[in-house]
C-alpha cells in the first residue's frame, strides 16, 4: 500500500513497511556502512512483516475457502493495527522519538503481513497489493505490440496506478499535513474495502 510506504520511508528512517524488497537493499546498503540508512529499523520491519504474513496465513488455512471471511477478518486485523498506528502518530506530533517509530514500524509491517497472506490466500491474478516488479514485467508481453490479447493489461495497469496514486497522495499528506492523516485515509480505505467485502460476501465463496 504506498499510502503506509510513505509515512514509514519519509517519516521512520528511510524504511518500508510494505515493501520488503526494498528493505533487504537498504539491509544490505546499512551493513555496507551508508548513511540516512538503519539496519536496526529494516530488521524490524522484516521481522514484524513475517509475523503478519504467518498470522495472516494461518487464519486464512483455519477458514479454508471462505473467501469472503478470509477477506473480512483479515481487513479486521489489518484495520486494527493501522488504527493503533494513527493514535501513535497523532501523540508522538510532528517529531517522532525512537519508541513511536519503532511502534510505528511494528504495527505498519504487521498490518502488510497480513494483508500479502491474505492476497496470497484469495490469489486473484494479476492484482497484487504491494510488490509491482512481476506485474510490469507482464504489461509488456500481454501488449499489442508484443502480439499479446492485452486481456490481463487493464488489472496489471489498475495495480500500478493504484500505488502510484497512494505513494503521491500519501507523501503529500505527510510532507504537507501531518505525520496521522495519511495513516487516516489507509484506515478509511481498509473500511471501505472492509464494507464492500462484506456487501460482496456471497460473491466470494
């Protein structure tokens, strides 16, 4: 979600919380010795991902095919987490210590664990949450020019305008507002998903 990914890189030390990719580099660069770079906060920020992943999976292995209850419950989840987040930013202000980042980092990568679980479990194709590189490697092959159908382009387009359109809007938020309101807006986008989720339940089983 780039709404979270831009609080956490701008705000908490250049790190992701969505992105793994990008923390095992920066894992990599800090080792390495570069500056503006902890290796500390990308650690957290793996391990606290992993532990939402594996919670993540095993509540959806305990639903088995219940679709529409994989969804809801881990939207629950996720909104929680977030939730908690926004209090933590709104307290720690314009200036975030040590102890609310790190709260920050935990809670942020948590909530994306569970969320990948989740799309891994439900496994719609082509439309992925958090990781793009696999989704524009495959824009080109299914192209016209390439003599594909363009039958998967539209879902692999939607995913990159989607985190592009939250990366922006959350940056703005968080350069232009305050360190909350982003936080904010993902845990009204998690309630509206949440709701349609639920008005959609008898689709999804």
């Amino acid at each position: 979600m780039g709404v979270v990914d831009a609080v956490s890189y701008l705000k908490l030390g250049h790190v992701f919380v969505a992105n793994m990719t990008g923390n095992v580099v920066s894992l990599g660069f800090g080792i390495a010795g570069a500056r503006g770079l902890s290796s500390a906060a990308s650690l957290v920020a793996i391990a606290s991902f992993l532990i939402g992943g594996l919670a993540g999976d095993r509540f959806g292995a305990r639903l088995g095919e219940d679709r529409a209850g994989i969804l809801r419950g881990t939207i629950v989840v996720q909104l929680g987490c977030v939730v908690v987040a926004v209090v933590v930013a709104g307290l720690a202000g314009g200036q975030i210590g040590d102890g609310s980042r790190y709260m920050l980092i935990v809670l942020l990568a948590t909530a994306m664990g569970i969320q990948n679980a989740a799309a891994r479990r439900l496994a719609v194709p082509d439309l992925t949450t958090t990781v793009l590189t696999l989704t524009l490697t495959g824009i080109a092959p299914d192209s016209r020019l390439a003599g594909g159908s363009e039958s998967k382009v539209g879902r692999r387009l939607l995913s990159v305008a989607a985190m592009l359109i939250g990366a922006l809007s959350g940056a703005l938020l968080v350069l232009r507002v305050a360190n909350w309101v982003p936080l904010a807006l993902a845990s009204a986008l998690l309630t509206s998903v949440g709701l349609a989720a639920h008005r959609a339940a008898p689709e999804l089983h």
